[in-house]
C-alpha cells in the first residue's frame, strides 16, 4: 500500500514546481507541459501524477484532450508551515537587534558627588 503524498513531497522536486508554475497561469493541455521540459513524457506525466495526488493540480477532459489546472489553495499547509518559523526567526533577529543597539548607546557619564 503506497503512501498518500503530500504537498511538501510535491514541492521539493523543481520539475514540480516549474509545472505549478506553468499551470498556474492558465489552464494547459498536458503535451504543452511536456514541451518544457527536456525529458519523456511518461516522465512528465509521472510528475503530474504527483501534483495530481497531492492535490495541487487537477486534470480535466475536454473533448480528446486532457488539461492541467492549478489548484493553488493547498499550498495553504505550506504557507502555514513556513509562517510559524517565519514568526520565530523574525522576533530572535528583532531580540539581537534591541541587543546591539543596547552595545552600541553610548555611556552617560555618571558623576559621583564626594
């Protein structure tokens, strides 16, 4: 029994995420996809297949042809993901940047009554 995919899987390979780039600007016919890459089309489609059961693209028939469209909203878990550390890197980098412009004020000189 195989594994269901995820988005994440879908993303880290740049073949897929060039197709997301392709679909995602119109609807294309999946030869038209496969005309940009430099590879079979048994291995396009593979990757299609992919963002297919992932959920980030579907296919659907019209007439003889068979076209890609972008189902962007499921890069939502990714956008999410991201934003929690996101959220984490920004507060340390603000912390370290109150802290080396604490260094860098320069001292008042206090003057002690005798």
């Amino acid at each position: 029994m195989e594994a269901r995919r995820d988005v994440f899987q879908a993303i880290a390979d740049p073949t897929r995420r060039a197709i997301i780039d392709i679909v995602a600007k119109k609807s294309v016919n999946l030869n038209s996809v496969a005309e940009q890459f430099d590879m079979s089309r048994q291995a396009v489609s593979l990757h299609i297949k992919i963002l297919n059961e992932c959920g980030l693209i579907t296919i659907k028939q019209q007439g003889r042809e068979r076209y890609c469209e972008a189902r962007l909203d499921a890069l939502n878990e990714v956008s999410q993901w991201v934003e929690q550390y996101k959220r984490y890197w920004e507060g340390t980098l603000d912390s370290l940047e109150n802290y080396l412009n604490a260094l860098q004020r320069p001292k008042r000189n206090v003057k002690r009554n005798k």
